[in-house]
C-alpha cells in the first residue's frame, strides 16, 4: 500500500478524543482515520502515571498493527505521561501529541484568572509544569483539577443536574470574580463546553484540538505523507468497550 494512503491512527482514554478527531474531518477530508477509545480503561487521568504510559503502549501496538502512518495521541493525560516514550517506540512514524492551550488562553490578555481545567495526571506531570513555567509570569494562572468529570462525560452525561451540579462545584469560587479565559486541558470537556459557558457567560473557552491538528498537517505535508486521491476519507471507530462506539458517533456528528 502507498504510504499516503494509509491511515492516521488516534487514541484517547475513552469518547473525548473525539473532539480532535472532529476537527481533524473538517482539516483534512481526504484522509482515513482510525479512532481507538480505551473506554474500559478510562479514565487515565487518575490514575497513576506509569499505568498510563502501560496503557498508551497497549493501545498504540493496537493501532501500529493497523499499518498507520501517523499516530495522534487525543488525550493531554497519555500526552503527559507517555509522548517522549511513544516517540522512541515508534521512531519511524510522525507521533503528534496534545497539551493544554495555554499560549492562546494568555495572548487573549483579558482581565483576570486563566483557568486550566484538566486531569490531576496532567496537571502533576512535568510537562505540564514546563509549559506552566513558560507563562506563569504572563498571566493569573489557576490549576483546576476535575477528577470525576471524564466518568460523566464517558456515561454520556452531557446536561442536566448532576453535570451542573459538579461544574458549579468547580466553578462557583470563580464566577463572581474575573475570569480571563478557561482552558479545556481534556479532550472529553470540548462535549460539555456549552454547559461551561451557561455558567461563565462570555469568557473565552479554548481547547488544544486546532493546534494539534494543525500540527498534524505540517507533519504529513513536511513528510509528503498527505493524501492527495481527492476523495473523501473514511473513519473507522473502535473502543474497548464495545457499548461506547454508539455514543462516540454520537459525539462525531454532534
Ligand atoms: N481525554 C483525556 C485527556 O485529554 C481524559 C483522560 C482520562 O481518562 O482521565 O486528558
């Protein structure tokens, strides 16, 4: 098979991924994906660090015995823990990883906290806290853990109650104070995003996918890696757990 023409591989922890691969459809149309959700296994973000980098290695041989031509890790938590050591593991293909937007959140440059939302595995690895260094001086920057936030999002909870109930939770200490910009540092929060914004009104919400995306492109283009046929790409959903494809299509075409 022509290297072009094979497919780009992307995992996630679960359904969040999703939200990268989206915008990747809308990027890059003519290329095939194959999305591999690791749903009985979610979420990474709890867990610790090297059980997640285990678990990135299982799904990415998965995905490697796929042929790929390029692989995508949609999740900051398996980005954080794993991204160095896939890119040993899998030193003759492009490997593209995701990290909280911080550069975007602080060059908005509004008055007050840029919130970082995000995994504790994300936001206790080191890579993180390089970045964190890089704008720490630039902006009001707070940490907000959401441990429990994937588990609702996998269950397919995307309104109502009990979501509002936690994001109030999380959110309440902030809204009567200025918020600056907050940071989807996780694939699965970009499905709960109008639920954000219910509460925080017009602050800027942004997510790392565009950037990844963008990333990915560059690579495919500097390596003459993209598929040129012309026609329409085709995506290929897969999980752990079987029951989760239903609601990752639902996510693909919400
Ligand atoms: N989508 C993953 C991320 O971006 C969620 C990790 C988890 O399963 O906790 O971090």
């Amino acid at each position: 098979m022509e290297m072009q023409s094979k497919s780009i591989g992307f995992f996630d922890s679960g359904v969040g991924g999703i939200s990268v691969l989206k915008r990747a459809i809308k990027l890059l149309p003519n290329e095939n994906f194959i999305y591999y959700g690791d749903s009985k296994n979610a979420p990474y973000g709890t867990k610790n660090v090297n059980e997640v980098r285990q678990l990135s290695f299982q799904v990415s041989d998965f995905l490697m015995e796929k042929n790929i031509k390029a692989l995508v890790v949609a999740c900051n938590t398996a980005t954080s823990a794993a991204i160095k050591d896939l890119r040993i593991r899998y030193s003759n293909i492009p490997v593209i990883g995701i990290e909280p937007a911080l550069k975007p959140a602080v060059e908005i440059k509004r008055r007050g906290k840029v919130l970082i939302m995000a995994t504790p595995v994300t936001l206790a690895e080191k890579k993180f806290n390089n970045l964190l260094k890089k704008y720490n001086d630039k902006a009001d920057i707070t940490l907000l853990p959401c441990p429990g936030l994937v588990e609702l999002i996998e269950a397919g909870v995307l309104s109502g109650n009990k979501l509002e109930n936690y994001l109030k939770e999380k959110l309440s200490v902030y809204i009567n104070s200025e918020i600056a910009a907050i940071v989807l540092g996780c694939t699965h929060y970009p499905f709960i995003e109008n639920e954000i914004s219910k509460l925080t009104q017009d602050v800027p919400i942004i997510d790392g996918s565009l950037g990844t995306v963008k990333q990915l492109k560059r690579k495919l283009v500097a390596l003459n890696l993209l598929n040129l046929s012309g026609q329409k790409g085709s995506v290929e959903i897969l999980n752990s757990s079987e029951d989760k494809i239903e609601l990752s299509r639902k996510l693909l075409n919400m």
